[in-house]
C-alpha cells in the first residue's frame, strides 16, 4: 500500500473536514492508504514512509496559523519530506480572504524542503484546480457553505493519489 | 473634486462590471470623482490628476493576464503613479483560481511604482476586505455568480475613496 | 515629533542590526523619532502612537520567523496599526533565500490590518528599492556581507520617514 | 538520453548566461541531453519530449517580463508541460530587486500547467537552493556581478536533472 497523509491545522472544524474529503479522495485511488492529521497529533512513521503529503491551513489575516508556521520549522523539516509529492490546501472566510495565498506559502516551504509540488492543475482537465483547493465557510458569506467546495477536495485527492502512484 | 481611477482589462465583462461596482462606491463618497478605464483606452491626463488608482484584471492560470502585465510596464510606469493610493481587484472562474494572487502581484507592482497601497483591510470592520475584492463568475461554479460579490466591490470603493480624501 | 518604529525578530543579530541602520535613516529626517524594538520587548504605547511602522524578519525556508508569525496575529494585530504607514524588511543567508518573499508576506499581512504599504520604489531614483532592503549576511557567501548592503536599509529609513511626514 | 530545455527570455545577455550554466549542470549528468532556447525560438518538438522544463527571466519591477507572461500563456500552456519536472530561475539587479518573486510566479504558473516542482532545497545539503537560483548582475551593486552566482546555477542544473532522471 502507498501511504499518503494530509496534515492540517484547524480550529472551527473546517480545515479539518476538507483534509478528510481529500483523503477520501486519496482512498479512491487502488493501493493508496491516505490517513488525516492534526499538527497537535502527526504519526511522524506513517509521513516518513509516505509517497506523497498534502498541508492545510486555515488562512487568518491572508497569513497561514500562527501554529502551522511553528509546526513546519520546528517538526516538519525534520521528517524526511524531501522528494516526496507535496500539495496544499487552504479553507477560509472570504472568497477574497487569502486561501490561495496561504497555499502558495506552504508550497513554497514544500519546494524548499525539497519536496515535488503538484495539484493537477489545468493538465487533468475540468474542474481545473490551480495551486490547490480552497472552501469558503458560511459563516461570513451565506452564500458560501464549505460543503459546496466538497467535490473539488475529493477529485484533488484523488489526482494526487494517481500522480504519487505514477512516480512511486 | 478628487480624481480616482479604476482600470481594467476584461475579455468577457466581468472585470469590467466589478470596476464599475468599484467606482460607484467610489463616487458616493462626496467630492470623489471616480472613472473606469480599460487598458486599452486610459485617458492619461486623468490618471496623472488622480489621487488614487486601483488595477484589475481576471486571473488566467493564476496569473494577470498578458496584456495587463505588458500594460503595466509599458504604460503604467510612465504616468506618474508614485505618491498616489494604490489598489488591486481581482476576478476568478473558481474560488482557488488565482484571484488573490493576481491582486497580490499588482500590489507588489504598485509598490515598486512607488504607490501607497491600501484595502482598508480589517481595519474597517466586517466586512473584512483582505488586499482588495475578487470574484468569481457563473461559467465554472454554479453556486458562483459575480452577483454575488457585488457589495464588496462597492465597500471597497467607498473605503478607498475616503483613504483617498484623507491623504490628499 | 513625528514617532516611527522598527520592529523586529533577531536571533544572530543581522536583523536587528538591519533595523538600527533604517531607524538611523529615518532620524536623519528632521522632525523624526525612530525607535527600534525586538518582537520580545516591544513599547506598545509608542508604537500606537507612531505614524509609520517598518517590520524586518529573517527568511527561515523562504518564510518569516515562527516567532514573527506568531507575534503579528498576537499582538501587532491589536497595536491600532490601521492607517499608519507601513514597510518591511529582511535579511537572509543566500541572494536566492527567501527575504523577497518574507517581506511581500509581512507587507500583505499590514494591507490586511489596514495600514497603508510604501517603500518609494523607483519613484525616488537610484537606487531603486522594490517591496523594501534585503540584506544577505556573510555566513554562507563569501562575497556576501551585510555592510554591503547599509546604505539601502540607510536610505529606505529616509524615504520612508519623509514619506509618513508627508501624509501625517 | 533524457532531454531537458532551460527555456528563457534575456535582453541584455545575463538570464541566457544563467540558462546556459544550469543547462551545463544537467549535461554534467550521465544521459542527460540539455537544451537552452530563448522564447523567441523555442523548439517545441524537443520540449514535447523534455523530461523537465526549467524558465527563466529577469526581474522588470518585481514581475517577470511582459514578453515572459506573454510566452506563458500564448504558447508554453500548449506545449504539453503537464507531468513534467518544472523548474524557474531569474536574474535582478538588485538583491531585493524581485528575483525570488520572479521564480515564485513562474512555478505557481507551472503547477497550475499540472508540472511538478522542484528546486531540490535544502534537501540537497549545502548550497541550499530555496525556490531557485537568483543572479545580480553588477549594474547597480558593485559588489554583485553575475558570475558570483555562476555555481549555483551549475548546481541546480546537476540536482534538477537528477531528480528528473529518477522520476522518468
């Protein structure tokens, strides 16, 4: 089995169910065995021995969690990450509110630990996802609910899982 | 009467509506005197007289677009901008589609012209505008309409064009 | 006296040194008080009532300090900073090292908290400074050392102390 | 052989001096072939069969080049890049003049054209590369000239194709 694990900081709740719609995702894929964490609570053997890893983030203030940032340098960068597939992922408030942002960030940490960034992108046709999937709670905009941003967690899960198998 | 302007480039109209929304807010602000420009036909003098100007363009492949990048260096650069208040809008065609991005990368751009750059941030209070407005279009997400972020386009407007006022 | 402060995060002393050099820029400028303040031991009452603040970190992996992230949604988030001029800086271990990118998330972080982001950009002539200094210490490149680049912290202080007499 | 392209735009001779010092890093590499090509006469069949793709540009104001942008979009988002290794480099004239953000763009552009990106980081050991290498020339900075820089786009050249080798 590839093990896959989708990392996230979360507070409210939502960070935490898009990691799980990705996983669920990730677990689509034949052979891929996808697990979710908390920073707070990392199988640090289950990440070394992962093909691929996936960060998320809530953004606040367009900035990842104060939390996320300590946990990249203090325990991240020691778990062997180089080489492995990394992806990101971001929930926020707004549609304006810096989710892309934060996951252009985490990217970023991913290529400097040496990492293989992927999304998908426009390369595995509609619905294209750019740098990573971002859901909208409702709690600022009623039109936005995170479960309408459901589907684009799974099917990036499950290109990931797909693009990690490919180059395992 | 203070002179702001609002420039954009748009292919399909939506860019171009959220300028105009942007513009109204504007204009209620009394002694504001706000115009929109395309990029292909920016009256020049006006610019120069401005206050204020805040650029916008649709993000393709989390990128401003082409012609909005050339215009930048090749026009905007030589109109005086320095010293002006200096904003960012955006448009998407789904919520992780580069929207922030594109208005992160005009900030930096404004920054280096030599603009003060403001959103009014949350410093304004709820809602909370983070670097500037974006909004994503009906074509790709049905839950999305560019309707829908109509107001904030128009709030940012009103906060910019009472920035504008106070600084000038 | 118009105050301004530099606030920074410092472990080896390169930044710190990096904030002595803007403030003593910025308190060439008639009428200016320049004080510059670790995150750990930050005045408060001064810098609420500051026209302009300038926050430096060093680049660790391409991203601000953990420290420094965490400082900015603790405290620097309820420091009244909406409205009040704002600039950034870094200094990192390699030209390629991440300071470019620390900086433009700091500024992003003060658009969201309502400041106003300047750094002159070519708008003051040579020599041109982009989103703000960037200083690479010589621990890792010889050729490298942070004298070198006194001057451009030196002559950002001043431009932004001219900048925040201006709009005071 | 495994075919690589270092793809670049270069007005002044600098940024095609650094594509052909990664391009000899990768030829250092046993069964590596690499190629470099100003946009202006890319060879589209070769980069078709290229294993990775590394772009670069300097820095105009913070932003890559309109001619870069506008290669992006017109032509490389048709060349098939999807599930290649990416790569970016860039070349400023200042060592805050925006190089980093140059390649941050460029790779963002690149994930979302579905490649995989890779610097190698600080998993190679020292010299870390963080998102890219980044050459100052010595217009504006005496103490900067570009062939200071010479090895680490030699190094990032070796380390790029290495990876692209391992994952073909």
């Amino acid at each position: 089995m590839m093990k896959l694990a989708v990392i996230y900081d979360s507070r409210t709740g939502n960070t935490k169910q898009a990691a799980e719609w990705i996983a669920e995702g990730m677990n689509s894929v034949e052979g891929a065995d996808a697990l979710t964490f908390s920073i707070a609570d990392v199988d640090e053997e289950f990440v070394r021995e992962a093909a691929g890893v996936v960060i998320g983030s809530p953004s606040y203030c367009a900035l990842m969690t104060p939390q996320m940032r300590t946990w990249l340098f203090d325990k991240a960068m020691h778990m062997g990450l180089a080489g492995k597939l990394g992806g990101a992922f971001a929930t926020e408030q707004y549609t304006h509110g810096g989710g892309e942002m934060v996951i252009q960030s985490i990217l970023t940490n991913e290529i400097v630990y040496g990492m293989l960034c992927y999304s998908g992108g426009v390369g595995c046709g509609k619905p294209y996802i750019h740098l990573g999937p971002v859901g909208v709670n409702g709690n600022m905009e009623a039109h936005n609910r995170l479960e309408l941003y459901r589907d684009y967690f799974v099917i990036y899960g499950e290109r990931f899982a797909r693009k990690a198998q490919e180059i395992s």
